[in-house]
C-alpha cells in the first residue's frame, strides 16, 4: 500500500477550490494532520535558505495564484492552529489548469537541474514550487 496516500482527500463529485477549500484561507493542504515536508539537506526556496528538517505544508489558495507556506510546527491537527509566526517562507505560486481530473490529492516531485519541483494537484488545478537542493 502506497502510505503516502493513505489519508489523502477525494474529490467524490465536490467543487474543491474556492468551494471545499476557500480561497483566501490557509489550508494544511491534505486531510487531517498537516502536510508535513523532510528536507535531509539544505533547500533553498524563493531565495531563502532552510535547513534539513521537517516542516509543515500549508497554502492559501486563490483563483489565479496559491500562496504555499514552509512552516516550523509540526504535528498539529489541521490548520486550526497554524501560526503564521512560525513560517519560514510564503511563497506566490501561479495557478495551472489540468485537461483531465486528479480524483484524489497528489503531492509529488519533478526534477529538476537544480533540485526538484514540488507539484501539489487535484480536481482540475495544480501548483508547482521550485526547490533547490544545496
């Protein structure tokens, strides 16, 4: 069984971004217990260094553009107490429209010469945030 998906959320016929997921409003990006993320070395993301670790996954989706956010708290339920104090990095992201439906939440990532691209997907959107490994 692939555990990486083992709580990810279903689409099951709902409008998923600006309905299920508010625009504007910070989402732990998954179900229940928030994303978290492990860098084993040095990362760099929008110009920011972060060093290996493990962070929360949050986001703010909007219509045209996501903010994606690396958080320091970790094993928290939910974004009922996110902390936006505790963020390392907020970054805007465009949004991209998919041809076809991702039925079931999808994070994964693309390489790239310098690192890889975090790719988050579902319904009929994904957002990719560049990650360079140092």
């Amino acid at each position: 069984m692939n555990q990486s998906r083992l709580f990810s959320p279903f689409k099951k016929g709902r409008e998923i971004f600006g309905v299920l997921e508010q625009f504007g409003k910070v989402w732990r990006v998954g179900a229940n217990e928030s994303t978290e993320i492990k860098f084993y070395k040095t990362v760099v993301i929008a110009g920011k260094k972060i060093k290996a670790g493990s962070y929360s996954l949050f986001a703010i989706p909007n219509k045209d553009n996501w903010t994606l956010i690396i958080n320091k708290q970790t094993d928290k339920w939910g974004a009922f107490t996110y902390n936006q104090e505790k963020d390392l990095v907020r970054v805007d992201v465009p949004v991209k429209t998919l041809t076809s439906t991702v039925e079931s939440l999808c994070i994964t990532f693309k390489s790239q010469e310098k690192g890889a691209n975090l790719i988050i997907a579902w319904d009929k959107t994904f957002v990719e945030l560049p990650i360079e490994i140092k």
